[in-house]
C-alpha cells in the first residue's frame, strides 16, 4: 500500500517533462536554451515542493505519513537513549502510581456494592445516650421486618466463634449467624450448593453451614465436593450446603455462615422473648426507587409506636432511636481520606512527571532547534513537523503508560492486603479492563499536553532564518520558550512542596503515633488466643477450672518468666464488655452517664506480664477467688474522675444494682486500647478466678526465642484440651503494630511518591541551569577574563534557578495551605498546617535546589576565556 | 500582468472546462485557463498538478502518456464520465453563486 517507488517516478516523468516544454515554449520565443531552462525551472517554483504537495494528496497519505512519522520517532529516540530512558521511566512511575492508586479508589469507592440489593443494603443502628449503637434484639428485628413498607427485608445479625473439628488441627471459625432470609434478602447467589432456606432459623432445625469463598479457597483448594460433606462444630453435626461468592468482609470477615437458630445465646427463651435484651444487629434492605430518607422517615413513625407500646424497653431518658446508615458508606468511611490522599499525591507525582518530560522534551526542542529550522527551510511542512513530535510525544508515553501499568499490576496484590487494614472491600481491588481503559485514556491526555509544550514553544518561534543564523551555541531559545520552561520547573517545585508536606505530616503524625504510651510494655509478649468451645465450658465453674488448670501447666514454661491469662487483650480497638457501676457511698451524677468501665477478667500475674505498673494497693493474688467478696482493681484515671481525692481502696462498688459487691484493692497504671484515642481507656479489672469468660487470652513475657516459646504453649494447650484451638498467635508488638499499619503504609506511599517527586524536580531544575550555563558561556567567558570572582560568577547562573525555586515555593506554600483539609484528616496530634513541617519542607527543596543548580552552574567556573572567544 | 487567486473550487471548474475539448497535459492546461481567462489566472505547478491528481484520484480526470505537438512525451488527463457530471454540477452551482452574487452586489 505504501510503496510509491512507481508513482513517484512516474511524477518526476511528468514534471520533468512539463519543464522541457515549457522550456521549449521560452526557446520558440527567442530566449537561449540555458536561460530558457532557467526561466521555466523558475516558473516551478521548486520541482520538490510540488512533488511534496502532490504526494500530500494522495489517498491514505495520511496514514501512511503517521507510520512513516512513527517510525521517525522511534528512530530519533533511539538516537536520544539518555533522553528517552529518563522520560520513558519518569512517565512510568508517573502513570503507574497514578494507575495502581486508581485501581485502589475503582475497587473501594467507585462501584455499588457486589450484591444483588447493591448500595439498598442498610445497617440499622439504634444508638442512645450511653452507647453508638445498642443493637437489637430478636423481637425488634422481628417487627421491623413485619412493619417496615420501605424496606423488602429485615435480618438479624451477629458473629461467633465456633470450634470445627474433623479438619486437621481444631479449627477456630468465624462464623456469621443470620435470619435464614439473609442472603435472599441482600441477593447473593452461591457459587455451587444453596443458602439458607425459609425456616432453616428455627430453634432445633438440622445444623447447616454455609462456606465462605475465602475459607473455602484457603480450607478446602475450592473442593466443589465439599456440599453434603459434615463437621463437627462444637457439638454438633454441621452439613456444609453451599459455597458464599467472594464478598466484602463485612461487618466481619467470617468463615462461615449458620442460620440464627444455631447461636445457643440468641436462642435462649430468655434472649428471644424479651424486647430489651439487645444481642444481635440489624440489616436491611431498602425497596427499589425508595430513598434512604423517605426509609428514615418510616422508621422514626415505627420508632415512635415502638416507644410508646413498649415504654420498658425504651427509657425516656436514653433517647433511644432508629438509624438506618448505608452498607457502603459504612464499608468505605474509614478508606476514603486515605485514599484521596493517596490519590492526589499520586496524581500530583504523575503532574510532576510530565511536566518533568515537557520540560526535557522541551530542551531537546531546543537544541534541535537549527535542525528543525533547517527541515522547514528545506520545505517540511510546520504540520509534519509537529506531527512528528506529537509522535515522539506519544510514542515516549505509551512505552512508560505500558512500563507503569506493569509496575501497577505488580503492586496490585501488595495494595489489595495492605488495604484490608482500612476497608473490607479490599478484594475489589484487582486490575481490569476498566484499569486498562484508564491508564490508557490516561496516556493519551499525558502524550497530548508533553506534544503540546514543543507546540506552544512551536507558536513563539516566529523566525526560521533568525534560527539559522544563530551562532556557536548551536541553539536558540526565545523568550517564550524559556518562559514556558520555567513555568514548568516552577509547577513542580510547587508540586513537590505540596507532597513533601502533605508527606512530612503523614510522617510526624506517625512519629507521634508510634510514640504514644499505650500502658503496657509490649516488648518480648507473646499472646495467643483460646477461644473455648462454648457448649463444653458451658458454665462459670468450668471456665475458671480450665484458667486455673492453664496457669498451673503454663507456669514455669522454659524461656517464660511470667504467664498471665485475661478475658481480653491490651491494645484492642473497640470495646468489648463496657460495664456500668455505682460506687457504695457516692451518689452517680444526675442525667450524666454515670460511672462506666471497661471490664477486663485477669490473673494474678497479668500486670506483671503485660508491663502495667500497681500504683497503689495491690495485684491480685490466687487467693482472690471468692466470689461472695470480690475483688477488684481500678485503673488510675477512674480513681480521680470518680473517687475525687477519697482513697478508693477498700470502696466498694456494684455493677448490678446491689446484686454482687466489689471491693477495690488496688489500682493499676492507665492503658490506652487505642493509640489514636485521644482518652485513655478506663479499665475495671476483676479475678478471672472468680469471674472466668469463654474468650481467653494467654501472655508469657519471654526472655528467650518466641519460636520455642510458641511451640510448648501449643503442646501444654494440647496436653489440657486436644480439641483446643489455639489463634491469634502474635507478639503485643504485633499487635500493636497492626494498629499503625494503615498509617504506616500511608507514610510510605506518599513519602515515596515525594521523594520521587522532589528528585524529578531537582533533575529539571538542574536542566534550566545547566542550560543557562551553556547560553551565556561567552558572557561568563568575558567576566572571567575581565577578573570577575568565582563567587559573582554562580551567583549570576544560578540565579534564574533561585528564583524559580522562590516564585514555586511560594504557589506550594498557598497550595498547600488551600490542600490542608485534605491530609487533616488523617493526622494524629500534628496539626494541618504545622509550621515546623512547612519549615523543614521548604529547607529540604531550598537545600536540594542549591545542589541541583550548583553542579551545573560550576561548569561556568570552569569555562576557559581562550576557548570561548575562539568561539568553541 | 495583473492576476487574481483562484477561488477555493474554481481551479477544478477550470480544468474541467478545459478538459471538455480533449485530453491535455500539464502546460497545456495551464496555458489554456491562461488563454480563456485572457490572462487573468495563471496556474502555477504547484497548484496545478497537486489538483490533477486530486482529481484523477477523485476519478474525474484520466491519465496517459502521450506524445506532444513537438515530439516530446507528456502526460496527458482527459474527462472521464464522472468527470464530465462534476463539470455539470459544477457548472449549475458556479452559475447560481454567480447570479447570487451580481444580486446581492447590485441590490445591497
């Protein structure tokens, strides 16, 4: 298609023969045959230019252009490896953040929820004076479903642990326990089997277990034989019906699925059929084309009758209500910040790098331009020309656009785990055609604004012939050129500043973070949990037989110094039995909350073990395990919000209106479960001898190698109860860890995108000097030679860099200023705008700046008099 | 001598009408629109033959070498049959722009 060997010579025929007639015609009119010639070759005015204009009209010349162009680039390129190496990597970390960051906002933020109800599936709250939400109890989900028009279902909710045995080791399972219309309600299919069925909820129905698709992949390798097959949970004979599709981890991540029936608290008589016995939660799903206020608006009416059928269950001064909150924003409120300002930072580094790319392929516009000159003087159309840069242009950033989504899709696994830390919508988070088109259609705006500075540039060089008479330099620069270039060095100090303080307060925030005193000593801790199988330890007595039998076997373990067990961990991050009590003699403040605790069980060594100071009083001992007299320990806050200056021990408290009676014998240093709650958490210590509970945990400070520590708490465990698992095995520096692994991999990512950014802008910069340098060579030569000091001399080159370096920091400074809401939300005790990040950030660019105009500014030093007047 | 710029579309009308007495080559067009405009439009080599291929592309115009009055080889065009229709509707259209145009300049 494209070979046009035979046209063109069949062109050349042609004009040449219209040459010879005309000259014929000038011969037949008198002229000599050589100024005949001449005159007709005139009158052609260039046999080149119209056989170029010719060739410009043929069919598929356009196409057949473009790959001529294409092939152009890629040769000029090649010729250019420096040049192409830098913009085709900076491009790639440009576009593959940008991209593996979109990947992460697609798969969170931009989709309905992955089930048939979609974004209709609401959590219903009922939040009250003393708690966000007090959930529901099975009674109330009842009516709900019965009464609620807005609404096509209402399903009960809760998560327990179960044991499964039959499977290798006891198993501890996460186990969801809903309304057997559940996963109709929310329209979720299985992948093979069936979900529950209408009346599989009942009390006493035959036990079936629905698989999660994670347990399953990660149990069973995605076995379909498993449908029909059974094991034994707890007690009883479960048989597997049916395999879940991969969704949300939400509200938890649970293993498997039982209906409601299966959960012996939920189904006590006691549970079932009482209205204010709140145990379970409640989600429901909104009718199609019903707004979730005109949902809101039908629940207060229900709420209202509720409160005044049932005044007991409702107490006035609670102010209880009904609040339906969506599924998704619930899903995604804690991702969000993280991720737009990950997504601005990463949009921010892609900035930086194509104006970084705009300012080289700018330069080398620069230097080429005799070339280009010359190409138009030779009769190249300014369109060709353009085109072939544009080319060049596309070319560069679709080899870093396919770099960088390769670079994406490597990190995609990376970001996917990471995110599960903030949102259980983490397993979207996957590389799709979606992803594709973005990262495409991304390329194409990033190719077309790096073709457009050679254009702009192209609209400022008005004058071909004064490019070719340029002299020695052996380039021009109007300007213009030299504007718009540092315009574009200018937007990325501005860039940079903005990143580096968005990633300074990221960074102090963490240092504040990893700073903060949680109470305990978290060094050389190992804990573990043993969650006891509910149906065998059924009762007070043989929960506290078991924690006695443990502590007995477990004490003198080798390489343990000393063993604690307590009904919950330190640095947990909710709240797990929050406890309100009076104290004996203080009457509780009016319409105030009243006395409240969190209500941890623990052994006698447990503050010794965890690192948690006695100041005043006493630990307990094992003789603390009466349960006519209890004892109890106080954590020291407590002491001064609710015993004021009178010493609390031997007070008494009560929990239960004057049922039990606690004796304070001690007080224990504060602990703080949440590193970023700003309040530390107030903690009302009981004997787990007296007051045992079915979630224990084990902590043996070591002082040798974990490993082996690990292996005999497992086989002292196995010697109790063989049927006991044993989870959650991990240091409290691990746990702790978990903690601030979100803000961890947010400082990472944005210090990164940073530091690449500032490197990216100390490379341009560093390119206007060098290229001033070069320019005023002569000028600097005629200084040396006049005496001028080497000090004035690189003041004067670098002086164009300073001030762009000046004018940026001053537009990051207001951007950043302008951006401060961004990043403050996710700031702990760092203030949006403090001054000390924006001071260090500013030196860090102002230090780099000078080393990035220093090194090519001391070739000016070195530039020799002789050599530049001999015009070298 | 005094020349005026073709008008965007008149040099096809030209060749066209230049064409309807017989094949032609490259300066005999041009020396023809030359002689019937009475000098008016002189058609450079740089319009002229980008037009003709333009055309013979267009399937208006078709080409052959021949030779000249004086023995020489040229490449002659002639009117295909589509090229004769062009030169009709062309012609219709010059001639309503033209009657436009004398009103518009007469009544304005």
């Amino acid at each position: 298609m494209f070979d046009h060997a035979h046209e063109d010579r069949d062109l050349d025929d042609e004009l040449r023969a219209y040459v010879d007639l005309r000259t014929a015609e000038h011969v037949k009119a008198g002229m000599s045959p050589d100024a005949a010639r001449r005159a007709a070759l005139m009158e052609t005015g260039g046999v080149e230019q119209v056989k170029e204009e010719v060739r410009d009209v043929r069919p598929g010349i356009v196409l057949e252009a473009i790959v001529q162009d294409t092939r152009y680039a890629f040769r000029t390129l090649r010729k250019a490896p420096g040049f192409t190496l830098a913009a085709v990597v900076t491009l790639a970390m440009g576009i593959g953040a940008a991209t593996a960051i979109f990947s992460m906002v697609n798969g969170v933020l931009l989709h309905r929820l992955p089930i048939g109800s979609g974004d209709r599936l609401v959590h219903l709250t009922q939040p009250s004076l003393k708690s966000p939400d007090e959930g529901f109890s099975v009674m109330e989900v009842a009516d709900l479903r019965r009464d609620m028009q807005t609404m096509s279902g209402v399903a009960e909710y809760h998560s327990m642990t179960f044991q499964l045995y039959g499977h290798g080791d006891p198993l501890r399972v996460l186990t969801g326990v809903v309304s057997d219309r559940f996963f109709d309600m929310i329209g979720v299919k299985p992948v093979i089997g069936r979900t529950f069925l209408p009346g599989e909820e009942a009390v006493g129905a035959a036990p079936v277990v629905l698989l999660s698709h994670a347990f399953w992949m990660s149990q069973f390798n995605g076995d379909s034989s498993i449908v029909g097959a059974t094991f034994t949970m707890n007690d009883k004979l479960h048989t597997v019906i049916g395999v879940l599709p991969p969704l949300p981890g939400y509200p938890n991540g649970n293993d498997i699925w039982m209906p409601a029936g299966a959960c012996p608290f939920r189904s006590a008589p006691s549970m079932m059929n009482m209205r204010d016995m709140r145990m379970v939660f409640a989600f429901a799903v909104i009718k199609e084309g019903v707004s979730l206020e005109r949902a809101q608006t039908e629940l207060n009416t229900v709420g209202a009758r509720f409160h005044q059928a049932y005044p007991a269950a409702y107490p006035e001064s609670q102010r209880m209500q009904f609040i339906a909150v969506g599924a998704r924003d619930e899903m995604t409120a804690r991702a969000k910040p993280i991720l737009y300002m990950l997504l601005a930072t990463a949009v921010f580094l892609l900035l930086v790098a194509v104006a970084n790319v705009a300012t080289l392929s700018l330069s080398r516009q620069l230097r080429r331009s005799r070339e280009l000159a010359l190409r138009v003087a030779l009769g190249a159309g300014g369109a060709r020309l353009y085109r072939q840069q544009a080319l060049e242009s596309l070319v560069l950033t679709f080899a870093g656009g396919a770099l960088g989504v390769g670079i994406a899709a490597a990190a995609i696994g990376l970001l996917r785990s990471l995110s599960t830390r903030f949102t259980p919508r983490a397993g979207e988070i996957q590389m799709n055609t979606t992803i594709f088109a973005f990262a495409f259609a991304l390329c194409a705006v990033v190719a077309f604004v790096i073709a457009a500075a050679p254009f702009v540039h192209a609209l400022g060089r008005r004058n071909v012939a004064n490019a070719l008479r340029q002299g020695n330099t052996g380039s021009v620069g109007t300007r213009s050129d030299l504007r718009l270039r540092n315009m574009l060095v200018t937007a990325q100090v501005s860039l940079a500043f903005v990143m580096l303080v968005g990633a300074g307060l990221v960074a102090r925030s963490l240092v504040e973070l990893e700073r903060v005193d949680a109470g305990v000593d978290v060094h050389n801790v190992l804990s573990a949990q043993l969650s006891l199988n509910f149906t065998k330890y059924n009762t007070s007595a043989k929960q506290v037989a078991i924690a006695s039998t443990l502590l007995e076997r477990l004490d003198g373990l080798p390489g343990v110094s000393s063993v604690a067990l307590a009904s919950s961990s330190p640095l947990r991050t909710s709240s797990q039995n929050d406890v309100r009590f009076q104290i004996e003699g203080i009457e509780p403040p009016t319409g105030a909350r009243g006395p409240h605790a969190e209500a941890t069980s623990i052994s006698p060594e447990y503050f010794k073990t965890v690192g948690i100071p006695v100041i005043h009083g006493r630990a307990f001992t094992l003789a603390d395990r009466d349960s006519t007299n209890i004892s109890a320990i106080v954590s020291d806050r407590m002491v001064k919000t609710y015993w004021g200056s009178r010493d609390p021990i031997g007070t008494r408290i009560t929990p239960d209106s004057g049922k039990h009676w606690l004796t304070i014998v001690g007080v224990a240093g504060n602990v703080r479960s949440s590193l970023t709650d700003p309040e530390v958490t107030d903690e009302l210590y009981v004997p787990i001898l007296v007051a045992a509970s079915n979630d224990v945990r084990v902590f043996l400070r070591a002082n040798g190698a974990m490993p082996p520590i690990e292996k005999s708490l497992r086989a002292a465990v196995r010697d109790i109860d063989p049927q006991q698992p044993v989870s959650s095995v991990q240091t409290l520096e691990q746990v702790r860890g978990a903690q601030l692994a979100e803000p961890r991999l947010t400082t990472t990512l944005v210090s990164a995108f940073a530091i690449l950014a500032l490197v990216l802008t100390a490379t341009g910069l560093s390119g206007v000097i060098a290229y001033g340098v070069t320019q005023r060579l002569p000028e600097i030569g005629i200084r040396i030679a006049l005496g001028a000091q080497r000090g004035s001399v690189l003041a004067l080159v670098m002086r164009e860099g300073l001030v762009i370096v000046a004018f940026g920091l001053f537009v990051g400074l207001g951007a950043s200023y302008a951006m401060r809401g961004l990043v403050g939300r996710l700031l702990f005790h760092v203030g949006a705008t403090d001054l000390a990040t924006y001071a260090a950030v500013a030196a860090v660019i102002l230090g780099t700046a000078a080393i990035a105009c220093f090194v090519p500014s001391r070739r000016a030093l070195k530039a020799d008099p002789a050599r530049v007047f001999r015009g070298g | 001598m005094s020349q005026t710029n073709l008008l965007q579309g008149t040099l096809d009308l030209l060749i066209l009408k230049t064409l309807t007495l017989g094949k032609l080559h490259g300066l005999g067009i041009s020396n023809r629109i030359e002689q019937i405009t009475k000098g008016t439009f002189q058609v450079k080599p740089g319009s002229l033959f980008p037009a003709l291929h333009r055309m013979e592309n267009a399937g208006w115009l078709e080409s052959s070498w021949g030779e000249s009055a004086n023995n020489r080889r040229a490449k002659y065009y002639a009117l295909t049959k589509a090229g004769r229709r062009q030169l009709k509707s062309e012609t219709d259209e010059w001639s309503r722009i033209v009657v436009a145009m004398g009103l518009a300049l007469r009544n304005a």
